[in-house]
C-alpha cells in the first residue's frame, strides 16, 4: 500500500508570546513541530506499511525550514520526502495550498492508494485541506477517523461526528484525516534523528515542477483576504485579587456562597 | 432547474403532490352539483384538519358530500371511521374512500390524504402518491388564509 | 466561483443541519443571523433541508425566521455523506446563486464545506465568532481566531462567490419559535446521485459521551498550569462536590490528561454554564471561545497578565494547583 502522509510545520503554540504594542508575534525562541495531528496520521501510515508493506512517502508545503519536519517524519520511518516550496506559494489559504499540494501528489508515480492527514492543525485550525485535497483529488473522504482496518481494496474505519460513531466502507484510493485517540505517536530515538538529518534526501519542487499558474497559488491563487488582525475586546471586567493561597481559596469560597452554589450557614 | 414553490406554515401543513400547503382547494365548492375538495387553513390553537368534499364514483355518480367531521349527504350509506390520529370513510362494502391521518410533530402538524377521488364526469382528480396526494387536471389554489371561517 | 458580477448572487442560505434537533441549536441561531445579514442586504434567509421525509425540520425552520425554505427530499439523502451532499448543494448553489452560505460548524459542517467550496472555487472561513456586513460593498465580513488564539481576524472573500463560512454553535441567539410564521418553500428538481465510495456500515450514539458537558450548571476546567495529570485529577472530586463536569484545553487532551471529549473550545464543545471555574489556563481565544457564554467565570493562573485573567469576572493570581487542593480542603469540611 503506497501512502502519502501531508504534513506541516506549526509553531508550538504554547511557546507563542505577543508584542502587544506592535501587534506581532514574538517568533525568537519559539520552537517549531510537526502539527501533532500529522504526526498521529504518520504514525497511522508507519503501522499500515508495517502490515501490508508499500512505502509511506511525507509531503508539506512551506518555507525551507519546514525540512526539519520532513526529516524528522524520515527518522521516524517514512521513505521518502517531498518539500514543496516557491516564494510564490506563499500568503495562501487553503483553495490555494490544496492545489499545490493536490498537483505534486498527481505527479507521483505511482498515485498512491491512501492519503492521510491530521485533521486540523493547531495554528490555523481550519481542519480545510484535508477534505479540499480530497475534492481537488477526486477522492472519496472521510474526516476525524478514530480506527482504520484494511480490507480488500477497501477501508474500513471509524469516526466520531457529532454524537454519533459511525462506521464506513471506503473504496480506494481515498483520503483520511485522522484524529486524536487513533493511535498514540512512537518515539523517535535520537541516532534515527541524526542520521536523517545528516544523510536523508528531501525532494523540492517549486511552481514549475508542478506545472502550475502564479494565479493558483499562493495569495493570487486564494480566495479569501484577511482585512485585520485584533485584540478580541474585553467583555468582563472583572476584578482581580493576589495574595496568599490562603486568601485566594478563601476568595473563592465566598464567591461560590454568593452564587448561591454553596450555603452561607455552612460552619468549617 | 425546475422548481416547485408552494407556502409552509410553521404549525400545520397538508401533503399534497409532494408539497407542504397550509390548504387547497380543487374544484368547485359554491356549485350543488360538481366535485370540489377543500383542505381549510389549519390556525394555531386548532389540532385538527378540516376537510370538505364532495365525492364522485369513477362513473360520475355522487357519492357523497362530507363537511369537517360529518358526512352531510350520504345516499349510498357510507361511514366515517375514526382511528388515533385521524379517520376514514368507507363504503358499505368496506372499501376505503379517503384516509386522513394527522402526524404530530413537538411544535406542529401534518397531515397526510390518501384516497382515489373522480369528479362529476368520471375525471381522476386526486390519486395516491406515496405517502400523500398528487392533485390532477387545474392547479390547485393554494389558500393562504382559512377559506370558511367557522 | 471567481466572478466580476458578484452584483448577479443575492440571498443568504443556510445548510439546515438538523441531526440532534432539539439539542443542537447552531442551525436556529444562523436562521437569525442570517435573517439580520440578510435585512442589512436588502434581501432574504433560505435554509437548504436536504434528507428524506424531513417536512417536521421545515416547519421548524420556518417557525424560526426563515423567509424560504428549499427542500431536497429523496432515499439517497436521508444519512449525512459529504460527497453526496456536496454534488446536490453546488447544483443548486450553481443554479440560484446566493451571495453568502452559513453553515454551523458541527463536525459534518467542517468536513462538508470545505468540499464544497474547493468544488465552487470560493472561499470559506471556519469557525467563525462573528458575522457583519460591509454595506458598501455588500462583503461579509467573517472573523475567526488566529494565530493559534490570540488575535482576531477579521476575513473577507472580495471576488469569489458564494462567500462561505462555518460558525461556531452558540455564538448567536435564535429566534423563538412563531407558530404564526409562514415561508415560501421550494422543491428545485436536482439530480440526487448517491456517492458509492463511502458506504455508511452503520451508525449508533456515541456511549462514551460523558455527562452532557453542554448541561452542566457548573463547569470546572484545567489547563497545563496545573502541572501534571494528578494534578488535574483535583478537579473530578471539585467538580463532584460542587455538582458540576469537568472541561479541559486542547494542551491537556494532547497530554493525555483527559479524553477528547472533555475539550471546550473552537473545536471543542461549548459550554454555557452558570458558574466555570478555569484553572492553569492562559486563556487563548481558541479555549476562551467555547465558555464565554458562561454567566460567571472565575480563573486561576499564577501570571497576572495571563488574559484570562482579564476576561473572567473574578481573577485569582495564584498556583492553581496549590488553590485548589486548599479549596479542596475546606469543601471536604463544609459539604
């Protein structure tokens, strides 16, 4: 089974600070990891080559930089690494990044048999390019699968969707996106990330590998503009109180008594 | 692309030719003697559908003519049979004329006519479709507001 | 599609998305924005019903603000299938041309729409926390959580129609229901052709849904401040003793501290509690989004300049781990 695995480099969130006064993000120090959900969905991918055989190639659009996550995906099993990166793919939303990506994958020989994808990513958050890489694609979809098993030219797998869990025959080829719960990420030993990131070859195509137009991608090829970024107003002013941990639970206790959750006359 | 358009009222709706209609009317009420069917505007505070007819045999004979919960005109002695929900009439032989059943819905109507009704020249103006009517020959108008005010 | 003539699209639609009625309101309430979008547009709210037998939803529907109601009623629509649903929405999209398309971003929203609109060549925002329109030149005006949570973008689709946009359930407020509503419902003729690839086997209620979160009157949330994932185990017996659930951030779900049910915010659930206490969290949009219909918030975080501290009404600048084992302590006593 040949599996394409999309991923992409997200800045770890927690690690994110703002200046406020500039309105920018503070990017020194923060550290940058493959978005958690692909790194689920390249597990998925390592487990079913491990199965059935085939070869489990990794794909991300972005800046250069991004080879790291591509490289890291290597030491953890993947065979093959294919960065796409032009200036001119730059600035685009997800219309446009699902049309970089749906053409390399066009361009591999053979197409593969499954392509998976985390199911959003934990910086823009949309959870778009799976289901527009599967439209761009021709291919049937599922989102936010919990379990896959392999049948004969056929997948069956689980998903949890609004309150109810549902289970799908898919023809393949098709494309899946993954979600937490369906398995937990192996841990990649350190002499595996050397080497990939001494030895490993990475793929780059840019805008005229892929035989595309400037007006399909990047900020010519999307659709929608941001227009501003903001603070989100404040809506509670509420008031806030320091002190001893003493104090603070003591503060608390009154509260929940003012809100009625807990009875006035309670002695401790 | 081909479009139907009728009117949805959020309390109570009939059927008909694969529609939602909070009433129609076929035919020709004001007349003693010609076929009409009257589905009335069902207002909120009011449960039940309000149905009057009169009915043809497929020969053109009259059978019989019915106003909300009676039959009015009766010469061949049929009978209207209620059952939860809604009621039937049936000839003396036991064959069924007309079925109207009410669906209840949390916060609304609907209500479902079968029945295989022919006008005073023997001319099929209502026939079963699925769950419901198709309504042949004129467009029916469909009403907006309650035709008699009762 | 890319167009010149965005003047020939008018009209708001709105997917009816209709599974779990009575609990899931996200519908209801796009029926009321979209009906305020629409009015500042000079124009009409349509809700698309596409299912089998489905005349209760547009009654409902229409008892709740719709001016028109445009059924698909056919066997091959009855289950929700993305593909299937994605060829019959463009044909009618292609066909009638509405300006804007709301959907509420319940997890069929999220996987249905950005297939239909990568199928349309238009764009879509995701998740959206308000909705306005720029009369002048009648844009909509989409704004989402960026950035990973702390800033707000406002998005717009300038040449590309329809302009779509999922919206986060509970951000706006439906309208009551009006017994007296009428609407104009249409019954378009479109070719309905279900998608053979993806074959449902079967569907059942999700067991391991744990205590109706969305209920609770009391909801206390963890975040990574807490430290580890004894520390959140605090807020089962807080939540215990205060008749309450338990919530969690996306940072702990993917620390394994608790179950992807338990996680509120934008691609979680949200919650409109009474009272939500939130401990260890900072308090990014993408968190804050799923509790800020709670009447009262009170937050713990040992950073007085986290932001949740500002957006909560009572901030406490603390160890949330040491405040809560002592409020723990006093509970035990009184209760």
């Amino acid at each position: 089974m040949n599996i394409v695995v999309c991923i992409k480099q997200v800045p770890d969130a927690p690690s994110i600070r703002m200046d406020r006064e500039r309105m920018t993000i503070i990017r020194d120090g923060v550290e940058s990891i493959i978005n958690p959900l692909d790194r689920v969905a390249l597990e998925a991918a390592l487990d079913l080559k491990q199965k059935e055989g085939g070869t489990v190639s990794v794909l991300t659009m972005g800046p250069s930089q991004s080879e790291e996550a591509l490289r890291e995906s290597m030491a953890a099993g993947a065979d093959q690494a294919i960065l796409l990166t032009d200036p001119l793919f730059a600035g685009a939303d997800t219309l446009a990044t699902s049309k970089v990506i749906g053409s390399a994958i066009s361009k591999m020989d053979p197409f593969p048999d499954l392509i998976l994808c985390g199911r959003q990513t934990i910086d823009s958050d949309t959870g778009h390019v799976g289901p527009q890489l599967a439209e761009e694609l021709n291919l049937p979809q599922v989102c936010g699968v919990t379990e896959i098993h392999v049948e004969m030219n056929a997948l069956v797998v689980k998903q949890l969707s609004d309150g109810f869990q549902n289970t799908y025959r898919v023809s393949l080829p098709a494309l899946l996106t993954v979600s937490m719960g369906l398995n937990v990420p192996r841990h990649i030993p350190l002499g595996d990330l050397e080497e990939a990131f001494s030895t490993a070859r990475v793929i780059r195509w840019g805008l005229k590998d892929l035989k595309l137009q400037r007006e399909e991608v990047g900020f010519s090829g999307s659709a929608t503009t941001v227009l501003r970024l903001y603070k989100p107003p404040q809506k509670r002013k509420g008031e806030i109180v320091s002190g001893s941990s003493q104090t603070l639970a003591e503060n608390l206790i009154d509260k929940l008594v003012s809100l009625s959750i807990l009875d006035e006359d309670e002695a401790e | 692309m081909k479009s139907r358009e009728s009117v949805v009222s959020a309390h109570h709706n009939y059927l008909v030719n694969q529609m939602l209609a909070p009433g129609f009317l076929i035919g020709n009420p004001v007349s003693k003697d010609e076929f009409y069917f009257l589905a009335d505007v069902v207002l909120p505070g009011e449960s039940e559908p309000k149905i009057c007819s009169r009915l043809y045999d497929a020969h053109g004979g009259f059978i019989l003519e019915m106003e909300a919960r009676e039959i009015v005109q009766n010469p061949s002695g049929c009978l209207r049979q209620p059952f939860p929900g809604g009621y039937r009439i049936v000839t003396p032989s036991g064959e069924s004329l007309l079925n109207v059943q009410t669906e209840s819905f949390a916060n609304g109507f609907l209500t479902r006519i079968q029945g295989k009704l022919y006008d005073q020249g023997g001319k099929l103006r209502i026939e079963p479709y699925y769950d419901a009517i198709q309504v042949h020959g004129e467009v029916g108008l469909w009403l907006k507001e309650p035709f008699r005010k009762k | 599609m890319k167009t010149k003539q965005s003047r020939d699209w008018e009209g708001v639609w709105v997917f009816g998305d209709y599974r779990n009625y009575f609990q899931n309101r996200v519908t209801l309430q796009l029926i009321a924005k979209g009906r305020q979008l629409a009015r500042d547009l000079g124009t009409e709210v349509t809700v698309l019903v596409l299912g089998s037998q489905i005349h209760q939803y547009a009654m409902e529907y229409t008892a709740h603000g719709a001016d028109a109601i445009m059924v698909v009623d056919h066997p091959n629509l009855k289950n929700y299938q993305v593909e299937t649903y994605v060829r019959v929405v463009s044909q009618l999209v292609q066909n009638f041309r509405p300006e804007i398309l709301l959907a509420g971003a319940t997890a069929f929203g999220r996987e249905f729409f950005p297939r239909l609109a990568k199928r349309m060549n238009t764009g879509l925002s995701a998740d959206c926390v308000a909705l306005e329109i720029d009369g002048s030149k009648r844009l909509l005006i989409q704004t989402t959580p960026a950035f990973g949570g702390d800033l707000l973008a406002d998005i717009i689709t300038p040449e590309h129609r329809p302009q779509m946009a999922t919206v986060h359930p509970g951000v706006f407020e439906e309208r009551i229901h009006d017994h007296e509503a009428r609407a104009r419902i249409l019954y378009p003729e479109v070719d309905v052709q279900a998608e053979e690839r993806v074959q449902l086997i079967r569907s059942k209620p999700d067991q391991s849904r744990k205590g109706g979160l969305e209920d609770a009157d009391v909801v206390v949330v963890g975040g990574k401040g807490l430290g580890s994932k004894e520390n959140f185990q605090m807020l089962f017996e807080l939540a215990r003793l205060l008749g309450g659930e338990v919530g969690a951030t996306r940072p702990v779900i993917l620390s394994g501290w608790a179950e992807e049910n338990r996680l509120l915010g934008q691609t979680g659930k949200s919650v409109k509690p009474k009272l939500l206490i939130t401990a260890g969290t900072s308090g990014a949009v993408q968190y804050t989004t799923g509790i800020q219909g709670a009447e009262t918030i009170i937050a713990i975080n040992r950073d007085p300049h986290a932001p949740i501290l500002k957006m909560a009404d009572l901030g406490l600048v603390g160890d949330a781990k040491t405040v809560l084992s002592l409020l723990l302590e006093k509970l035990r006593k009184r209760l």
